[in-house]
C-alpha cells in the first residue's frame, strides 16, 4: 500500500470492530449502506452507546446520499458514509466517480470502505479496486484482508492520517484483548505479498479475467438469471425461494460442482439463490 500505515489484525471483522471504535466519535453521523458488509454494520450498533447517530440509505442510491448528507450537514462534525468496495453477495461495485465528486463537494464527508472482495484479483499489485481507483487520504479509511483473493488469514486496516493510524494502534480494542496472527499465518501471508509484489500478480489477474469473461458467457447462452456484476468474480444465480435453491443446489453439488446457498437471513426470504466465486 505504497508506504501508507497498515495494521494487521486476526479477521477482516476484528480490524472493523477495532477501527470503528477508536476513529468514530459522538459527534459523528454514520451513513451506511443498505447492503454493507455485515462485519461493518455490527460495531456501529456499538457506536450508539457513545451517542453516534447511524442512518441507513438504499443500496448504492447515491442521489438518497446527498440528500441524507445536505439534511444533516450543520449538524455533525463529520459525515462517514461506509460501503463495500466490492458487494460480497451480488459483487456489484460502487460509483468511485460520483463518491470522488461528493468528497470534493463536502469537505465534512469521510468514506470507510471494506473492500476485502476486492483484494488480490484487481488493481496495482493486488490492492485492490477501491485503492486502484480512489486510494486512501485522510478523509478515506480502507479495511482490507489476508484472506479471500490474498489466500491466506487476517484483515488489515490502511490510514493514510498518522493520528488515526496511532490511535488505532494504541487504544483498538481487540488489538490488546485478542491473539495475533500466528507463525504460520505470519509466514503464508509474507509469501503471498512477494507474488502480489511481482509482476506474476498481473499474469494471474488476467488469467482470472478470461475465466470471468467465459463465465459470463456462458450464464448468457443459458439464460440463467444471473443478478451478478459481471466485473467481478463473485456470482449470484436468483433462484426465489429457500425451497426452490435448496433444490437447485442439492442438483448441482450431485453433479459434482460445489457452490454455496444464499438464503434468509442473509438475503429476503423471496430473493435467494446460488452464490459462487471464481478462482484462478
């Protein structure tokens, strides 16, 4: 991450659980994303005991955004509006355009991403599409992983602002309550950032790319109801009801093929289906 200030932790979850605590203050508004990663939406429950208004806007509704950040401008010191850099269900990807726009046109607004999908299969180095595209600055917190694309285990929170970097370090909850990664974790994520840090990453990257393009073909000639961003390698084939994907799923896996159910509570009782991701 190009020098800037990274702090690993045990999960994805424990770096959110630790970063929320420590750089969100009572005079802050959270602003979350319908469709936000559930590791980001649990510590802003805890927020609330501080005082820290939360409010919630559809999913990727940038116009409900403004609206939300012109009501409540005057009235909080600063704005954090905290979304996916890529959706873990359907893996749809955020406006980076229009939320560069709204960070310039309010100086008060802060964007807190999880782009843990993101890692590894996209931008320089592997760092992943919301650094490849906006980067991170005082105004941007990024929370990223040693797992998924960078197959190994951990999270990591990347500052860019050396105070919030030091508070985290010193006063992050699980930081000082919980393990550290361990000696075996250590050395497989050490390996894997040499690959991200040679130019094998780009190679691997762009063999990912032919598989999603050959994926998204495919749906297409079968007219599955494929409901996924076809920029990422995270799909999600609507099926309806639980009873309808249990069927589907339990067809496939006796075809041999292994892919995961997504079904109430993770998603609408009426709007389940079969979610998979593709690896190299």
């Amino acid at each position: 991450f190009d020098g800037n200030k990274v702090i690993c932790y045990t999960s994805t979850s424990n770096a959110h659980i630790s970063v929320i605590a420590t750089i969100i203050k009572s005079d802050d508004l959270i602003i979350l994303d319908q469709q936000v990663h559930f590791s980001v939406q649990f510590p802003c429950k805890n927020t609330k005991l501080q005082g820290t208004e939360v409010k919630m806007v559809r999913h990727s509704n940038y116009e409900m955004l403004e609206e939300m950040i012109r009501e409540n401008y005057n009235k909080y010191n600063r704005i954090w509006y905290m979304a996916d850099g890529v959706y873990s269900m359907h893996g749809d990807l955020p406006d980076t355009t229009i939320l560069k726009n709204l960070i310039d046109k309010y100086p008060k607004l802060h964007l807190y991403f999880d782009d843990a999908h993101g890692m590894g299969w996209n931008g320089k180095n592997g760092a992943g599409y919301i650094y490849d595209r906006l980067g991170i600055s005082e105004r941007i917190v990024l929370i990223s992983t040693l797992a998924k694309g960078f197959g190994c285990v951990g999270g990591t929170a990347i500052f860019a602002d050396p105070e919030m970097y030091r508070r985290t370090d010193v006063f992050g909850g699980p930081l000082s309550y919980s393990h550290p990664l361990s000696p075996a974790n250590v050395g497989a994520a050490i390996a894997s950032a040499k690959i991200h840090l040679s130019d094998d990453i780009y190679t691997y990257q762009s063999e990912l790319k032919e598989l999603m393009n050959y994926m998204n073909m495919r749906l297409k000639e079968k007219n599955l109801t494929n409901i996924s961003s076809p920029d990422s390698p995270i799909y999600f084939i609507g099926s309806g009801l639980n009873k309808v994907t249990r069927n589907f799923v339990h067809r496939i896996l006796q075809e041999g093929i292994y892919v995961n159910t997504a079904m109430f509570p993770v998603v609408p009782n009426d709007k389940s289906g079969l979610r998979f991701t593709l690896t190299r």
